[in-house]
C-alpha cells in the first residue's frame, strides 16, 4: 500500500498566522497561491486585504500572493496615517532643490529634524524619501544615509552609486547631502554617473 503525500496551501496572514475561512466555513485548500473568484470575493467581504495570487495573463505565472488579514490591516492603516502625519508636520526650514534635482524639488525640516541631522526630500508637497547625516558610535559626523518612500509607513535605505560613495568600498553612505537627496530623487543605478554639480566638489558635505 502507498500513500500519496498531497501538500496544499491554506491562505494565511503572514502578519499574526490567521488562517482564511471560506465560503463554507472551513479552512480552504487550495493547489497553490491562487485564490479563485469566489474565495477571493469571501475573503475580500471579511476584510482581508489582498493582492496577487492570480494567474498572470496567458503565461502560467502566478503574481505573488499578499495577504493581510483584516485586524492587521487596521493596525497598518494606523500606522500608515501616523507616519503620514509625522511626514506632513510643517517645515521650519526648506532649502530649494530646483536647480539641482528639477522643478518642484526641496529638502525640509521639520521642528527636531535639525538634531536628527535630517530632511525630508519633497517634490512639491509630497515626501518622496529623507536623507541623515550619519553619526558614529564616537559621535563623528560621517557621510548621508538616503531612503526612498513610496507610501505606507516605512522608507527604503537606498545605496549611494559607485562614484558617490562616502567611503571606498561601502555603499552605505552617500559622500554630501545633495547626492543623497539626488539619489532618493532619480533612484540610480550603482553604476549610474552623478551630475556634473557633483563633479565639480563645490558640493557642501554639511
Ligand atoms: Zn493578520
């Protein structure tokens, strides 16, 4: 006698474990991550948010699934509207960008930024990424950290490009403010060449 070893996927909130209920009540099992209509639309009236877990077009590719229960969906919505909120605090300083980064472009800071060594990077009234000084465990000031953001609550370290690295070898930090706010704004490749105002060392490292 054999047994055939069936393994399915039972859609589940990868935030706290919950598992999804279906139409029927009980816990579905599917052949992968692709949800049909109908569990979809249940899940979706429960309060589950989802995206992907469809096939994609005419190829037998799955987009990836991502699922958020609806409690943790809340909570995100919170945070989300807290960091929102911190983002939009008025500015005490604003130094215009336009010249190097394009029309609209500018740093802001906000009350308390200026001890963080931090500004926001904003084209017109939208936050599009921060840039921070960086300090070391002896208190030295080194080089730029840059984070790119694209909604939601959180911000994406970005790594500075080959030719504007603060230290041989490291693409942690960016060498000047302005290269790092350039870098949340174009969104480089490594080996991306910085504009000639970079080139030209009048660049402030403050
Ligand atoms: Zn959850």
């Amino acid at each position: 006698m054999s047994f055939d070893r069936v393994t399915y996927y039972v859609p589940r909130c990868p935030w706290c474990g919950t598992r999804a209920t279906g139409p029927d009540g009980q816990e579905p099992r599917l052949e992968s991550e692709v949800l049909g209509e109908e569990l979809r639309a249940h899940m979706e009236a429960r309060g589950w948010q989802i995206a992907g877990g469809e096939w994609n077009g005419r190829a037998r590719v799955r987009t990836p699934l991502n699922l958020r229960c609806a409690r943790c969906a809340a909570a995100t919505a919170v945070r989300t509207a807290k960091f929102e909120r911190d983002l939009a605090r008025p500015a005490v300083r604003t130094v215009d960008m336009s010249a190097r980064l394009g029309d609209g472009w500018s740093l802001v800071q906000r009350d308390g930024d200026e001890e963080r060594r931090l500004w926001l990077v904003r084209h017109g009234e939208r936050t599009r990424g921060q840039v921070a000084r960086y300090v070391n465990r002896r208190g030295g000031l080194s080089g730029w950290q840059a984070w790119a953001y694209d909604g939601g609550e959180l911000m994406l370290h970005l790594d500075a490009v080959s030719a504007a690295l603060w230290r041989e070898k490291s693409s942690f930090l960016w060498r000047t403010r302005d290269l790092a706010a350039w870098g949340v704004a174009v969104r480089p490749k490594h080996s991306q060449t910085p504009p000639a105002w970079a080139r030209s060392g009048a660049s402030a490292r403050a």
